[in-house]
C-alpha cells in the first residue's frame, strides 16, 4: 500500500496523504511553490498547503466535494432502483438489504421521536446510508485511489470526506438549521426564547440561564462534527501509519484493524444519525 512511501520521507508521506485537492482563488502577491508570483488580479487555480491557507474562505477542497455528492448520488441510484423494482412476493438480496436498513431506521425513529413530522425519517436515513458510504471510503487501500489519480496528472487526492471537517461541519450545520427551524414553528419565537432564557433556574436568573442554554445549543453542532470528524480522521491516521511499515507487516496489521473499522464507521453513522432525531425530538417537546 505505501507504494510512494519509497520516494517520501514519513513526514512528507503522511502530509501528502492528509492534504486535500483545493480549488479557489489565490490573492495578489502570493508567491506560489514554484517560486512565481500572483499577478494583481489574482488567480483561480489548484494549490495545496499553504498555497490553500491564502486562498481563505472561499476555498473549496474539490475531493471532499467530488467523493461526497458522488457517493450520495449511489445512494439515491441503490435505493430509487430498489423501490422502482420492489416486489411484493419473494425478495431480491438487494431488495432485503434496503428493506432491513428502512425498518432499523424506521424503528429507532419511532423509539425517538414521538411526534409528527414526515421529514425526520427520511432525514435520518440519509444521514445513515450517507455518512456510512463516506466513512466506508477509509476502508479502501489508502495508496490505491491517489495513485490513479497521481498517474492522472492529479497531486492530491482525500478519499474519505468524513476526514474533512468542513464536511462534516457542514452537515451538523444544516441539522442545526434544522432544530432552529423547527423549535421556532412548533413552539413561536416567544416559546423558544422562553425556552432559551427561564430554564433551569426561573425568570430571576435570566443572563444565567441564557448562558447555559445557548451553549448547550451551540455543542449541539460543533459536537456532531468533531465526534465524527475526530473519529474519522484518527482511524485514517493509523491506516496511513501501518501504509508506512513494510508489506508483510501492513497485512498483518491492517486487516485486523479495517475488520475493527468497520464497526466503528458503522457505529458513528449511527450516532450522527441517533443524535440527530434526538435533537429533532428536543425540538418538538414542549416544557
């Protein structure tokens, strides 16, 4: 698996694993690896490392993006073709395969979530199928995708987007935008800041309990991306450190450890999903 390890130094291997391809557009005056320097009207281009960090905000890590919406594309195909051709006699493996994931979905959300909403489910099994494929992606040889691409002409190529914070803070953001939603309509803004500010401690200890409860609000998201993030990444960590040892030794010890991965690529699936109806829960209940 470390078939560039023989031409890297560790350090430099583990970087350049750990870097991801970025497209955006790269200030006046920055002078690139090659020596050259940005012009004044700057340049949209590719860069890496520091070359990225001058980019700022707006800077966009093209693997993550390409590798999520084309793993959520396969889970829109799978699952659109399995109900196009659902049967009501005997089922097809894939048929039985998508069904037994609905009704696990289906049956913790009803466990959950003891309210009327027809988004949450479907929400919580987008979140599952998806965050699952992408973290299924850590499972994959770490040399074998870069160095396709690498052979493409293509430097830098992360493969597991879960390992990109930016992803997954991205998606606990869009839940949180969920939860505000939500506790607003079912609740009115009055209920909400209500909710927010008279809780644990009454109406005398406002500032208090304003502080309390917004960040237990705000944890909400940072906790669902780094949880998942944190978890991803330490799992790519090893993978990429055992990619450094030599061939014989990397089968010994990498089996064992992507037999183990599986369960924990499931299991934060699952916890980001779980949390995500607790919270949807939350923020339906009336106190």
């Amino acid at each position: 698996m470390a078939s560039e390890s023989g031409t890297l130094t560790s350090s430099e291997y583990i970087s350049h694993h750990l870097t991801n391809l970025t497209f955006g557009k790269l200030p006046a005056g920055t002078t690139r690896y090659d020596g050259t320097v940005v012009g004044e009207s700057g340049t949209w281009t590719f860069a890496h490392g520091t070359e990225a960090a001058d980019m700022g905000f707006w800077a966009l890590n093209v693997d993550t993006m390409f590798w999520s919406v084309g793993l959520g594309l396969l889970f829109i195909w799978l699952f659109q073709k399995v109900a196009k051709s659902a049967t009501a006699g005997v089922p097809g493996n894939t048929q039985n395969f998508v069904e037994s994931i609905i009704e696990f979905i289906d049956d913790n959300v009803k466990s959950i979530f003891h309210h009327k909403n027809d988004l949450v489910a479907p929400l919580s099994l987008t979140i599952f199928v998806w965050v699952f494929l992408m973290n299924a992606m850590d499972l994959v040889p770490v040399d074998w995708i870069p160095f396709v691409a690498s052979e493409m002409g293509i430097s830098y190529m992360k493969v597991v987007p879960t390992t990109d914070v930016n992803a997954t803070l991205g998606m606990a953001l869009s839940v949180f935008g969920l939860i505000i939603y939500y506790s607003v309509k079912e609740k009115g803004v009055g209920g909400f800041l209500a909710e927010l500010s008279l809780q644990p401690l009454g109406k005398w200890m406002l500032p208090f309990n304003l502080f309390l409860e917004l960040v237990g609000l705000f944890a909400k998201p940072v906790s669902l991306a780094l949880r998942l993030f944190g978890n991803m990444y330490a799992g790519e960590m090893i993978f990429i450190l055992i990619a450094l040892m030599p061939f014989w030794i990397q089968w010994i010890l990498s089996v064992p450890w992507a037999i183990f991965h599986i369960l924990v690529i499931t299991l934060q699936a699952f916890i980001f999903m779980v949390l995500t109806i607790v919270y949807m829960a939350m923020a339906h209940d009336h106190h």
